[in-house]
C-alpha cells in the first residue's frame, strides 16, 4: 500500500515538478518555520578545494557527497556535466550529506565508521591511480556493494588494471597548492605473473588562494599483483598522504567589509612571519590485500582483507584565565561598540591596522613569558611545587587516531542468460582514540591538566577541576595528552543479495542488506566533574538495520530507456549523534532511534549517437535523524551540545543532462538540478553543556519547512566544447546557482527566542526566518593539447599534455559558497546581530595549468 | 723540543679550559618597554579637571604615567585597572576582560589622554573611550574597546614596587580614590566575621563592614565572581591594604586578594566568639578512669587518674589522693591541643568543686611545646591563673565555682592547657594532703 503511494506522489511529481516548484515554494513562504540543521556543519573536503572545518569544536571528518573527479563520473550523462558545471560551488547530489555515499577500494568499504562519511584525504594526491573508478548512480545495483541511496565509487587499484606507462607531471595553481609533482609507474604482468605501479606526489603552496593558507603533501601508493594459476589474482596495495595544511577560516560580513573578501582569521605575524593557528594534519595509510577469484566465467569471488591506522588533527588556540586571541572574537569588533562614535573609532583601527584584524603571536608569547606562576601539589604529590612560565595561550591539536580492519568478501554469478546474483558480506572493526594533544606552550613552560570553566564554577574544589581525577594536576608539556581522552569502539557487520535480470524489454533488479552495528565509548581519564560516567566502558549501543532496493528499466529501444526504482533503508544513528559530549562523559541522547529513509527515483535515458541525455525525478525521505552539534559558548562560558532528534527531511527534485554534438567538433552541454529540500517536521533540541549534567535547555524547535543549507537547491550549467581533429580542445561554461540557504541556529526557532516579541513584526521576522543566500553565476574555462614527440632516441614516442584550467573566470570576488547561523543567539536582546552568520567564500579567479609528459 | 711541545700543551689545556669556562650567553631580544613616552600630566592635576556628573572630553595631549596597583587576576576587577602614581590614582576601564595579562599590578603604564572621557560612576572618577547613553537617565564612561587598548595605553616596565600609603579610616577622602592605601588596626563588624565575601554561589557582589578600634567605618566591597568571593572573613584585628573607591557617599574598600587582609591579632572588643574546646563529660561512662579521645590522663607519680564521676544526673572528672598511701601524688590530666590561628581572644574557662580539703593543689597550665607524650613533666609549662574551689573541709562544695576567663590571647598556635593535681597520702597523720577536686564545663572560646 505504501509502495504504491509512493509510486503514486513520484508520479504526480514527474509530470509537474517543474511547473510546481515556484508555487510550493509561495505556500512555504508564508508559513513560519523553524529547523535545525547545525548538522550540516560538517567539514568539507574536496579535491583541490580548501579543507574548512565549519563547526566549531567539531571533529568529524567531513562531507564530500559530490563527485571526486570528474573521470569517476562515468558514462552518465548528467554526473559527467553536473560534475564539470557545478564543481565550483558546493553543489550536493540531490542535497544529500556526505554520509549517504560510500566508497570502496578494491573491494574494501573506505566509509569512516564514526560518522560514515568517505575519507577521500586518506589518497588525496594520487589522482594518477584512482582513475579506475565506477559509479554507481543512486540505489542503481552494483555487482560490488550494496551501497547507499547517495552515489557509490568502486575504484580499483590493483596494479594490473593501472594504465602501464609511466607519467610525469606537474601542476601550477593559485588554488590551495601552488605546485604539484606527481609521478606514476605501472608494468603489467611479467611471464612470472607479476604486475605493479608506483605513484607519488608532492604538493605544497607557501601561501595558497586565502591568505596564511599554506599546504604540504606527499603521497605515495605501492601497488604489487601476483597471478596464479588456479584463477587468482592476489593483489596488494599500499597507500598513504600525508598532509599538513593551514585553514581558511569562516568569516563575518563586517570583517569582510573591513579587510576584504580574501580575509582569513585564523593566522597571524610571529616575528613577521605569518602563522596559522589552525593546521589539520592527517596520515592515515591504507594497507588492502585482495583475492579476485574468477571461477569461471560466470562466476567470481572478491575477496579483500585491509587496515587502515594514522592520525588526523587539527591544532587551535586555546587559552587560559587570559582574553580571547581570536581576532574577529565579536566583543572585538566595531558592532559590539554601542556608541556610534566609538564604533567609527574602532572601525578606522581596524581597516588601517592589520595586526588587529589577525592573531598576534608576538603578544601571545609575551603574556606567558611574563607568567611565572607556582602549582602546588603538582601532579598529584602533595608537596611538590612547581614553578616555571605557566602557559595562559597554548596550541591545542586535537586527535583522532583511527585504526580500522575490515574484511570483506563478494560473489557475483551469471545464474542463467538471464539472471544475475551478486551478494556479499564484510566485517569491519574501528577504534578511534579522540584526545587532545599539546601543541605548542607558546613560549611557557607548563600548562596544567585542570577543567578551566569548572574551575571558574567551583573556585574552591581541588577535585572537580581535573580533567582526569586518575592524574590530578598534571603538568602538561608539548606532545602531552590532556583536556579528553576516549576511545570509541565500533563494530559493524553486513551481509547482502541482489538479483538482477535482463530480459528482452525490461531489466529489474531487487536487492536486500542487513547490517549489524555496534559501538561503545571507553572513557581514559576520570573526569572530575562526571566521576561515575566518564572512566571506562559506556553502554553498548546495539543496532540490527536493513535496507533493500528494487527496480525496473523499460527498454523501449536499444537508444531509450524508462526506468523506475525505490529503496527503504534504516540506519542506526552515528556515534557523533548519540553521544551528547563524548569529551566528558558517556551521556548520551534520551531517545535514540534508526533513522528511516525510503526513496524512489523515475528516469529516462538516450544515447543516441548525436544526443545524449537523462532526465530524472527522485522523492527522499529521512525520518527520526538524530544529531549532536557542539561549540563554544560564551555566554555559558563552556561548550555547549545540541543533541537535536526526530529529525526529519525531505528531498525531491529532478536533473536532466545533456550532450548534443552540434558537429564533429563541437559538443553542447548542459545540466540541470533542480530540487526541493526540506526539513519537514518540528524537531527536539535538548541543550546541555560539556560541565553539566544537566539540560538546560530542552524545547521543541519550529522548523517544518525550513530548507536544508549547505548546497543550492538549484544548479543550472550550459558548455559548449571544442575538440580539433587533433588533440586540441576548449571548454567554456556559464553555470548559475540559486535556493542555496543558509544554515539555521535551532535556538532561533523555539518558543522561547519569540517569546515577548510580536508575531509578524520585522524583529519577528528578522529572528525566525532563513536567509537566502545571493544568486551565484560562475564562468569557467578549459582547454588542453597533447603532442606525440620524440624527445630522446629509443623504439617509444613520448606524449605530452598540457591542460589549463580556469575557474571563476570573471574573478567574481563575492561568491558565498555557503554559511551558517552562529549557534549561539541572544535571549535577552533577540538581536540576531550581535553573533551574526559567519561564511565560506569561494575563490575568485583560480586556475591550474598543468604538464605531463608519458611514455 | 719536549718542553715545548710541553708548554704548548699547557697552553693548549689553558684555551681549552678558558674557552669552556667562557661559554657565549645566548643572544635574547630586549624586553619590550614601549616608546619612551613621558608624562606631561599628574594624576592629581587630570582629577582637577573634572567637575562631578561632567563628562569630559580630552583633546589636549596629555600623557600620564604610573604603576597599576589592582588588575583584574582574582576577578574582583572587572573590565577595568586602577593606576597611581605619586600624587593620586585613577580607574581606567578597559572593555576586556584577562586584562592582568597585559597589564598585571607593578606594570608601569603611560596613557596618552588625547580622545578619552573622563567622567564619574557615583563620583568615583574614571576614563574610558566614550559616552554611553544607552540608558539616558545614567549615562556612565564607556570602556576603551580592544581594538585601541594600543592606541591610549603604552606598556612599560613589570615588576616595580608599590608602596601602600597608610593612613587612618578617617582620613578616607576623595583624593584617595582608586590608591592602594593601608589602614591599621582594622576588624570586621561582628555580624560580618565569618562570613564569605560575596554571594559566590548567586555571583552577587556583597558589603562587608571593617571598624577601626578608634571608631569609624567603611565597607569592603566584594564582587560574587572574585575568585576569593567565598573565603571566609578573619576575626581578628589588623591591616587592611585595598583600593579605596566611593559610591555616592559610601566610602568602599575594594582588596585584590585575601593577602590583602591581614588581621590576626587581637580584637578590639571581645564580642562575638568562637567555640574551641568543650567538654562536660556527659557522654563518659561515670566511674571509670577517664578516657577521652585526644585528652591524657597520666599518672606522673602515686598511682591515681583522674576519674569520670556522676552526681545527681551530671558527669565530672575528679581526682583525690585519698587512701592512696602514697607520699606524693601527682597526675596531669591534658587537654587535647587547641589551635589558636585562626581566632583572636581565646579564653579558657570551667568550674569546680572541691571536697575535704586538707591543702592538696589543683593547678592549670599552658605549654605549647609539650610533645603530646606520656612525659608532660618535662615540656615547659606556664601556671594559669584561674579560681579553684578550695575551703570545704567538712565535705564537697555546694556550688560550682566558675574559673573566671582566663586569656589565651599570648599564645599562638598549637596550646596544650593542663590540669595538674598534687596530693599526699602519707601513712602518718600529719601534711595528709587528699583533698578531692572535681572539674566540670571546660571551655576555650574565641573570636
């Protein structure tokens, strides 16, 4: 019954969406709403693109649900425009976060448990090897995995299915690395049956676009087959990249207006040298043995064995009984100034000042060298004194370790001439050990392991201000652990089967999975504040989800194609989202539910030998989404969570492709996205803080209807290319964005941030509604050539290729790539100016020009 | 040739051995001082200038220059310093908070006036960077933003000394404000010893009376997020070092620290008190030999304790050399060692009874460098004069007979209080000395 209103909403929307959209969007309008979606607020990583964090305190990996290269777009003809038109902004496949896609190397799921997001850091730089990818589109079935209701990668870089030649190249770019050397070797099999490949990289910017923006990576991949005789391929491969790189920092409006759109907070002069306060770091290397047994040849069997472990980081400034360093800190700014004369004074210091618009290292260091203060009982022995330069400004790094072994088999057999199977199983196991390290002590000798919001509540209590009772007052040195340190241990099992068939007009296929999940937080300091729930061994959190899929494609003829298909899946909530403030204890979230997600999706293809083209309509819905969004609070004076729950969203849209070859040498392209995407219900938010135990805050947040931020809703891109008859070609597209919103403050939505406010009143208005952010259109440019030269003598011709790439060709300096609400909200004022939205801005002009000579 | 090559090595070890005695100091940057900016204005001479209630804008370019003498460290200064220098101090309030970072107490600092306000917050005078008329009845100075703490304030050397100026409470006037003074011979009030500074728990500021023995008073006054805010109040008499502040007509003291309150000694009047030591031996089993926790009941010679005894529903000890044969007795009985440091005024009162007195002796004594031992005739002790209850030669006294209070105000520290009874209970007839005493209701109260 279900399915068939299902089938039924999919099929009024097919024929109307387009017609619909504006008027829906009025309806929505007029209602007041609310929402949540600090969710979104996750860091974002894509290739060649600037690593942001956007959550303050926030530590998960990231959200890449778009495209990694445009090569792994395959054969479809609206991801291979999409992802060239719309790489620009932060465009997401059909608004989906990160967490909706997966990705698997040889076999092996490279999903990082902890919050299912993709780690494409893990083998960033070796674009040379990870070429050898296949997309699957949506709940499309896939011989290797089940996959998501988000686009699944499957690449494979097994040393045998590596290009074998050897290439050198480099890459000029103003984006965030100046200079790339890449290097890549591959030799097939041998007659011993040996087959490997080599790749490495190097990348570093002394400054990149944003200014303070430095980078440095290197990457190195090993690869080694060995063929057997019996129908094996045992193949190995190891890979890792290592990278440290300087952020570009979210920004306010008013810091924009007074330095300029470049502006970046998070780096400063030490001894006239810029320095960045906020640098990730992350070496995770992969190690994957793979067994691929053909057996016949109807039948094989993939087999895979792999480990990932490393560290992940990212340093901050910290600070103790001392001011805010942060530079665009609001009570710094010219809008905390009241008085009108004062805030001109303030401006004009500003703009003409730079070292106060970024952090001053030089000031840092002078207070803790001039901070020479004693610890009684230091490190828990009474009597002992120390004395020394006690650090009130440190950089701080936090860490996670992660170590991961999965172990994954698959099986796909041709049944008879019409029907397939493929199904599978894995198990995977992953610890990762969440504390925070000390960076530097910037100049001081010492900083003490003690809770300094506690120690500000409990003046006189020795006991609760130690972040770990098992060590108190612990002096802390460069490289220490201290603050928190946890492990969360996740375990995950799944097994799946798919059918698929083909017949003379239809193709169908149906697929099921079953996923068992588990997790724990194991706590190793003794918090002083939660001494019974924060050393050792939480609950363990048990989920059994499944997920299954189904569909049908009608081949009208061997050129068009109608296909139709949906899926339900449930989905056990992340680690993230359940514990409230792992950092301290093992609270977690009162009610804590599968998330339910179910989704149908109608389609038509062509590719005809001139025209090639999709166009599809798809419904999402999430229900019962859970989430936990930590930051800092000043007005608590802590770290404060947002533990939100029954969330939940809907999706709907269409996209449309397009290639059409005007001529042999000039092919037209376009793509379309446009969606609907709404949080479509009122959600829970339980307010509590890292030193609490109690909830402050819990109400109900009035966001039905509000829109999902992070990506605009709609994307419009049209190119045209020109191919010579040699190796010339030229790509020039316009490509236009709007429906991008803004990320919302849940706190904002609530009965209690309207409350004494008149209902339709401009303040009203100003404190609820979702801002719009600015129409965008971007023009970007492409072009390359190759060349077949001899440039020494011996049997091979060599080649050489140059590409250039042009983004943002109009140097359009105002392109917001996205932005959120600050999440903290003034209750007694409701001025939602005085903690304003912070923003990404995209680059302007950037480019990259590259060589690369093969042979 | 060898004894050259001698000599060479001779010098050869001189160089070495000089060189490495000679190690090169590390190079190290100047300590940061500012421009040598000089003033041009006293304190005293900028506070002229204003007229109470005014605001006042300065245009002209005026530098002062002096010593911060209170921060904001301990929290009870918020949002702003107080600066002296010789002829007067004054509040600058800075909208920053960590302040002491950059400008801790001994910090010398020049301000450069031209652009700042001068005006009044309930006539204690202030600068700061504006006007705010935000609430237009109580325009009040509005802090020097962060952004221009660089542009007024040039930082200059740390550490130099403060000297407090000491005066009488009396002499509290208005060109004191915002100077580290010190006054002698202060104390709480009464109602006011004991007790926190300020409300730590509501975060609410809080007054605390201080007296001077010679008559006159002032608050202190405490904000409920310094971080001292919940320490008790001492009881005793001495030097309070504050910053002196007004509010209308109030006159406030305002300290940096606890360090600040120095108030050990005695106070000027004995009011209020404090409970040391007591003990009525109600909760002893009568008719044993007395045995208390922390008490000594030692026999130095003759064999007899003192003993826990009961009549008509009331506990006592008592002690007697009677039937003893012995020609001398003497026992010591100890009281638990009573700490003196944080009380001022202690006294030692009890009563007592005696009975059949025929000339034996119950003395009280004091020692503090007594060893808690079973040795007590060997620590130096010092005679108390109390009343004892002597004379009842046909039988036990009728009435308990009070000691008087007698002052443990000389000592300090740990003190032991004994009592010491000598007996005789010889075969012959004659210098029997059995006299029974009993004691009851010891007290050591304080304030």
């Amino acid at each position: 019954m279900l399915k068939v209103l299902w089938l039924q909403a999919f099929l009024c929307l097919m024929g109307s969406l387009c017609a619909q959209s504006t008027r829906k969007l009025n309806i929505v309008k007029n209602k007041f709403v609310d929402s949540s979606q600090a969710a979104l607020l996750k860091e974002d990583m894509v290739y060649d693109l600037p690593i942001i964090s956007v959550n303050e305190g926030e530590r998960s990996e990231g959200n890449i649900p778009f495209v990694p290269s445009i090569l792994s777009a395959g054969r479809d003809v609206f991801m291979s425009t999409a992802s060239f038109h719309f790489g620009v902004v932060r465009f997401k496949i059909r608004g989906y976060d990160g967490n909706v896609f997966s990705t698997q190397i040889n076999g092996m799921p490279m999903d990082n448990l902890d919050d299912d997001n993709t780690q494409w850091s893990l083998w960033s730089g070796l674009n040379d090897v990870t070429k050898n990818t296949e997309m699957i589109l949506g709940i499309k079935p896939g011989e290797h995995l089940f996959g998501d209701i988000g686009n699944a990668v499957s690449m494979d870089m097994r040393a045998s299915k590596q290009r074998e030649q050897t290439q050198f190249s480099y890459a000029f770019s103003n984006r965030s690395f100046s200079h790339r050397w890449m290097y890549t070797t591959a030799k097939g099999f041998n007659k011993k049956g040996w087959a490997y490949s080599l790749s490495g990289s190097w990348r570093s910017a002394g400054e990149g676009y944003f200014p303070g923006t430095n980078y440095y990576g290197g990457s190195y991949f090993v690869a080694l087959d060995k063929r057997l005789n019996d129908g094996h391929l045992v193949s190995m491969i190891f890979l890792g990249s290592a990278t440290a790189n300087a952020k570009q920092g979210p920004v306010l409006k008013e810091s924009v207006a007074l330095a300029s759109a470049l502006y970046n907070p998070y780096w400063g002069y030490q001894s006239g040298k810029k320095r960045s306060a906020n640098i990730g770091r992350s070496h995770q290397p992969v190690l994957i043995i793979t067994d691929d047994h053909r057996i016949n040849n109807n039948s094989y069997w993939i087999s895979t064995i792999g480990c990932t472990m490393g560290e992940k980081s990212n340093t901050a400034l910290d600070w103790y009984k001392a001011a805010d360093p942060r530079p665009d800190y609001y009570r710094y700014l010219p809008s905390y100034q009241t008085d009108s004369v004062l805030r001109l004074f303030v401006v004009d210091e500003m703009h003409h000042h730079e070292s106060l618009r970024q952090i001053n290292w030089d000031h840092l260091y002078t207070v803790n060298k001039n901070s020479r203060e004693a610890l009684f009982d230091a490190d828990g022995v009474s009597g002992n004194t120390i004395t020394g330069l006690r650090s009130h400004y440190i950089l701080e790094e936090r860490v996670v370790g992660m170590t991961r072994v999965s172990i994954n088999t698959n099986f796909h057999t041709r049944l008879n001439e019409e029907l397939s199977f493929s199904g599978g199983a894995n198990w995977q196991l992953q610890q990762s050990h969440y504390f925070k390290r000390m960076n530097d002590l910037l100049g001081g000798d010492y900083f003490v392991d003690w809770n300094q919001f506690a120690e500000r509540d409990f003046p006189n209590d020795v006991a609760v201000i130690q972040n770990d009772l098992n060590n108190p007052n612990r002096i802390v040195k460069a490289g220490d652990i201290y603050g928190y340190d946890y492990l969360v241990n996740t375990n995950k099992g799944a097994a799946w089967a798919q059918i698929t068939g083909s017949r003379k007009k239809i193709d169908f296929f149906a697929a099921f999975e079953m996923v068992y999940t588990s997790y724990e937080r194991y706590g190793k300091m003794k918090n002083g504040l939660f001494r019974f729930n924060s050393f050792g061994r939480s609950t363990l959190n048990e989920f059994n989800t499944y997920a299954m899929k189904a569909g049908i494609t009608y081949k009208i003829n061997g050129r068009k194609y109608l296909y139709l298909q949906a899926a339900a899946f449930s989905k056990p909530p992340l680690f993230d989202d359940v514990f409230i403030s792992p950092r301290t204890r093992d609270t977690r979230q009162d009610i804590i539910q599968t998330e339910k997600v179910k989704t149908a999706e109608a389609g038509y293809v062509c590719n005809a030998p001139r025209i090639k083209l999709r166009c599809s309509a798809y419904i999402t819905s999430f229900k019962d989404g859970m989430n936990v969004t930590t930051f800092y609070h000043d007005g608590y004076g802590n770290f404060v969570n947002y533990a939100l729950s029954g969330i939940n969203k809907l999706h709907y849209g269409t996209e449309f492709g397009m290639e059409y070859k005007v001529s042999n040498h000039i092919l037209f392209t376009t793509a379309a996205s446009i969606g609907r995407y709404y949080y479509n219900n009122r959600q829970m938010v339980a307010v509590s803080a890292d030193n609490d135990a109690s909830v402050l805050e819990k109400t109900i947040i009035f966001s039905q209807n509000f829109r999902i931020p992070g990506t605009p809703q709609e994307a419009y891109g049209v190119g045209i290319s020109y191919q010579s008859a040699g190796s010339f070609y030229l790509n020039v597209s316009g490509n236009y964005f709007r429906q991008q919103w803004l990320a919302i403050n849940p706190l904002r939505r609530t009965y209690n941030a309207v409350e004494n406010v008149v209902a339709g009143t401009e303040q009203w208005d100003r404190i609820i509604h979702q801002q719009l952010l600015p129409e965008q259109y971007t023009v970007d440019l492409s072009a390359g050539n190759s060349f077949r030269l001899k440039l020494y003598h011996g049997k091979q011709k060599q080649t050489l290729v140059f590409n250039l790439s042009i983004n943002n060709l109009l140097n359009k300096q105002d392109v917001i790539s996205g932005g959120y609400e600050q999440l903290r909200f003034d209750t007694d004022t409701k001025n939602i100016d005085k903690f304003p939205p912070k923003y990404f801005y995209a680059m302007g002009l950037n480019f990259s020009a590259s060589f690369s000579l093969r042979f | 040739m060898k004894s050259l090559s001698g000599k060479g090595s001779l010098y050869l070890s001189i160089l070495v051995l000089m060189s490495i005695q000679c190690n090169k100091k590390f190079d190290t940057p100047p300590e940061y001082n500012g421009p040598d900016l000089q003033p041009n204005l006293s304190i005293s001479a900028l506070r002229a200038m204003h007229f109470m209630g005014n605001f006042d804008h300065i245009v002209n370019d005026y530098i002062i220059e002096g010593i911060v003498v209170a921060d904001d460290s301990k929290d009870n200064f918020y949002k702003s310093i107080i600066m002296q220098d010789s002829t007067g101090g004054i509040t600058i309030r800075l909208d920053g908070t960590g302040l002491y970072n950059d400008y801790p107490v001994g910090r010398k600092l020049a301000i450069k006036l031209n652009g700042l306000w001068m005006g009044d917050y309930a006539r204690m005078i202030q600068l700061g960077a504006g006007v705010d008329r935000s609430d237009s009845l109580f325009p009040q100075i509005a802090p020097i933003p962060v952004p221009l703490f660089d542009r007024f304030l040039i930082k200059k050397s740390l550490q130099n000394a403060i000297v407090p100026k000491t005066i009488r409470i009396d002499q509290l006037n208005d060109s004191l404000q915002s100077c580290l003074i010190k006054i002698d011979n202060l104390e709480f009030a009464v109602a006011d010893t004991g007790k926190p500074y300020a409300d730590v728990i509501n975060k609410l500021s809080d007054n605390t009376i201080v007296k001077a023995c010679s008559g006159g008073s002032a608050y202190i006054r405490t904000s409920g997020f310094a971080r001292f805010a919940g320490i008790k109040t001492p009881r005793g008499n001495g030097s309070l070092t504050a910053i002196y502040s007004v509010f209308k007509t109030d006159k406030q003291l305002m300290i940096r620290d606890t360090s600040d309150v120095q108030m050990n000694g005695l106070r000027c009047t004995g009011a209020g008190s404090k409970l040391l030591l007591a003990e009525d031996f109600t909760n002893q089993s009568p008719n044993t030999n007395l045995t208390i926790t922390g008490w000594k009941n030692i026999v130095e010679t003759g064999g007899k304790s003192f003993q826990v005894k009961s009549s008509s529903n009331n506990n006592y000890a008592e002690i007697n050399a009677f039937a003893t044969n012995q020609l001398t007795v003497v026992s010591w009985l100890i009281l638990p060692p009573v700490n003196l440091s944080n009380s001022a005024n202690e006294i030692l009162s009890f009563q007592t009874k005696d009975g059949f007195d025929n000339g034996g002796v119950l003395q009280v004594f004091a020692s503090t460098n007594y060893d808690g031992g079973n040795t007590p005739w060997k620590a130096k002790w010092t005679l108390l004069k109390p009343i004892i209850s002597k004379g009842s030669v046909t039988g036990i006294a009728s009435d308990w007979l009070a000691s008087g209070n007698i002052s443990l105000a000389g000592y300090s520290g740990s003190v032991y209080i004994a009592f010491r009874y000598d007996g005789a209970d010889p075969v012959l007839a004659f210098d029997k000395r059995t006299t029974t005493f009993q004691i009851d209701n010891v007290r050591i109260e304080g304030n």
